[in-house]
C-alpha cells in the first residue's frame, strides 16, 4: 500500500540520528524537514535521501510544527510530524493509510513507545500520547510546558493504536541532562499559570486518558517531595521495577528532574 501522507522532521544538528529516522520512512515520497539551522551535516543527509529542507529559528516545537503546516506546500492532505530520535514502523504505517480512508476525525493522538539503551521501558515510561498525525486545517499546535498538544480541532480527534519508536537517549545522557534542564525552566513557567481552582477534577472520572494525564500533572505541580513521589508513582505503581535496573535508573533520572524544576521555580524566586 502505496503512503499517503506527508512527513515533518524537526532537526537540529541531528546529524548521527536522522539517517536511521529516514531509513525508517525510506517508502514516504514526500519528506519535509524543518530544520533550526543547523551546523553539523544534518541538511546535506536529509536532502541526499531526497526530503525537502525548510529552515526556521526554533521558539517551541508548537510554532515549529506551526510553521510547517502553514508554509509548505505538501503533497497530501495529511501530515504525520516525527522528531529526528523517532522511527516508523510498517504498521504503523499501515494504520496511517488505514484511518485515512475511514477519516472519522480530522486529527490523532499516537504513542510512543519509549527506547532506553535498546529496552523498551513498558511500565516505567507507559503510553503516552501526543497529538502527531492530522489533515491538514483540520488542527493546530500550541506550546505546553515544553512540549505541545492540539488545538483548534475542526473534526474531533482519535487515538491510533500502533506507536512510533522513541530513542531519546540517542545523543547521550549528559544531552539529555542539559535538554532537560532547558525543559525544567518551560515546566516552571507553565507551573506559575496553573491554579487547582481551574483544574478539571472531573476528568479523573470521565475523561480521556490523555486528559486524565493532564489533570495528574497538574495536582502534581502542587504537592510537597514531588521528586519522591514522582519516583514511588513511577517504580511502584506503575510497575517500573518490571523494567529491570533500566527502569529503575529511568525513574531517578525522571525524580531528578521534577528536582530541577523546583530548583528553577526557587531561582526564579530569588
């Protein structure tokens, strides 16, 4: 079954992952990369595999995926947004085709499946969801934190069952420190316009569980040893553990960096 849609890559200086990600989507026939000026070899292996190389400053990976959606002129009507550490899978794929000849929604939530040092972090990651494949003018994205989700969704959205695979580990655990880092500052940010007045409760019960996640985060941003807490709903009842020392390790490195956010929160203070 011949692709019909497009594909986004956001790059920057991806130069050692990007040529597995394009070998994942080597039958897509059209690739875009939207690249933030790089300066490694990242433009000269994405357009030697045939994508078409956009550049734009980097803001957020909202405007950045805004940016692509409302500049360049695809071949299909559908778009599936990828990052440079991510990769497709050929049922994925086959999903993809699949939903849009059924177009029951204009937009869909897909999961990662979560690679650390070649494990599949099953329990101690989860499913989590984003906002990934859409038709065209049929959703937007807007910044959260320091990623993004969907917004003004002209059709609903559903939920694909298949994942794309995620190495975020792939340039080293001294990068993801210092990506997180920048991370924790969005996170303390968003934290500020966050009051429990507002918070959705109700969701907990009857909402989507991308939405329920959401509710979590927010209730979470208010309780005292967040760290440690964040460590115990990890490992213990998630089931963390089950992902061996990999896992275990996982979830310190995702306590530590709830730390670093409070720590950012607390400079900001001062």
């Amino acid at each position: 079954m011949n692709s019909r849609f497009s594909i986004v890559i956001l790059t920057y200086n991806e130069e050692d992952n990007i040529p597995s990600c394009l070998k994942s989507i080597g039958w897509c026939d059209d690739i875009v990369v939207i690249d933030s000026y790089s300066k490694d070899k990242t433009i000269d292996i994405a357009e030697k595999h045939g994508a078409r190389v956009f550049q734009n400053k980097f803001i957020d990976f909202a405007q950045q995926r805004n940016f692509a959606n409302e500049t360049v002129a695809f071949k299909y009507e559908w778009v599936f947004h990828l990052d440079a550490d991510e990769h497709f899978t050929e049922a994925l794929r086959q999903e993809c085709n699949k939903t849009i000849l059924d177009y029951k929604y204009g937009a869909f939530l897909v999961p990662a499946k979560e690679m650390l040092w070649a494990t599949w972090l099953k329990y101690s990651a989860g499913t989590v969801y984003q906002m990934r494949f859409h038709k065209l003018k049929d959703a937007r994205f807007e910044q959260y934190g320091h990623g993004q989700r969907e917004c003004d969704l002209m059709k609903g959205m559903g939920k694909l069952k298949e994942p794309y695979v995620h190495y975020f580990m792939s340039k080293g655990i001294n990068q993801w420190f210092v990506k997180h880092l920048k991370y924790a500052s969005d996170e303390c940010s968003n934290e500020e316009n966050i009051s429990l007045n507002n918070v959705p409760f109700l969701k907990l019960i009857n909402g989507k569980s991308h939405e329920k996640r959401r509710v979590l985060k927010a209730i979470s941003y208010k309780l005292p040893l967040r760290p440690f807490f964040k460590f115990i709903y990890m490992y213990v009842i998630k089931l963390g553990f089950l992902d061996g020392m990999v896992g275990f390790r996982f979830c310190v490195m995702k306590a530590i960096y709830e730390q670093f956010i409070i720590l950012k929160k607390n400079e900001s203070i001062k």
